[in-house]
C-alpha cells in the first residue's frame, strides 16, 4: 500500500507541476487524475483482495 500512495504522490506532483508551468491544458491535466484516480483505485481494490490470501499462504 506504500508503494501506491508513493505513487500517487508522485504522480499528482508532476500532474500538478505541469498544470502550474502551463505545459498541459485544462482537458489534459483532468484526464491524467481521471487516469490517475482510476489506476490508484484498481491498485487499491486489487490489494485489498489479495493482500489478504497472500498473508494466509
């Protein structure tokens, strides 16, 4: 789970850091954090699925 939201920091950091320099439009930047969302969303469902058999053996 660490490594998700490490991922997601970084992630919304250069998002973020694009948005402010101007480098992407405004349809750009919402599509990278839809994308963003909807990767960190599956990421963390998919842990918390298989996170627990993996601990189980």
């Amino acid at each position: 789970m660490a490594a998700i939201r490490g991922a997601k920091r970084d992630a919304a950091l250069l998002i973020g850091c694009t948005d402010v320099a101007g480098r992407w439009d405004v349809v750009t930047v919402t599509h990278a954090l839809t994308q963003l969302a909807d990767t960190v969303v599956e990421a963390a469902l998919n842990w918390l699925i298989l996170e627990p058999r993996d601990r189980a053996g």
